[in-house]
C-alpha cells in the first residue's frame, strides 16, 4: 500500500514540475514549487514508515523547514522587488 502511495505521488511531482515548467506566470510556478516540497517531505516520511528507519523523518522535518523559509523569501521578494529592508 505505501508503495502504491510513493507511485501516485511520483506522478504528482511529475505533473507539479510541469507547472513549475510552463507555468503561465511566477506565483503559479511558485505554488508548484511549494507544492513539490510537500510532495517530497510526504515520500520522505512514507520512506521513514517502509523502510522503518527514523532518519527520514528528521530529514523531512529539516527540508520543510527550510522550505517554508524559502516560500517566504520568494514570496518577499516578489511582492516588493528587494529583499533588504
């Protein structure tokens, strides 16, 4: 069953670094982009459950740390044009 769930969101990634891809505009590509973070913090804790090491999930924790960082910092800079301040 995990292995089934790591299958579906592999084809979600897929279909979310499509938007980051051809997205239309930058905000959409930056939802995308927040959005494969999450797909990935998921297969890392699905990895953690199937492969039953914990490691995994002190990765997940670190990455979506860093990538709720990242959003806000993206999302700074594209609604005032700078980052200092």
């Amino acid at each position: 069953m995990i292995r089934l769930a790591l299958w579906g969101l592999m084809i979600a990634s897929l279909m979310g670094f499509w938007r980051v891809i051809i997205g239309p505009t930058v905000p959409d590509r930056i939802v995308a982009a927040d959005a494969l973070t999450i797909i990935l913090t998921t297969v890392l804790a699905l990895l953690a459950v199937d492969f039953g090491n914990g490691i995994f999930l002190d990765i997940a924790l670190a990455f979506s740390i860093l990538a709720f960082a990242d959003v806000l910092i993206m999302a700074k800079y594209f609604e005032h044009g700078e980052l200092h301040r």
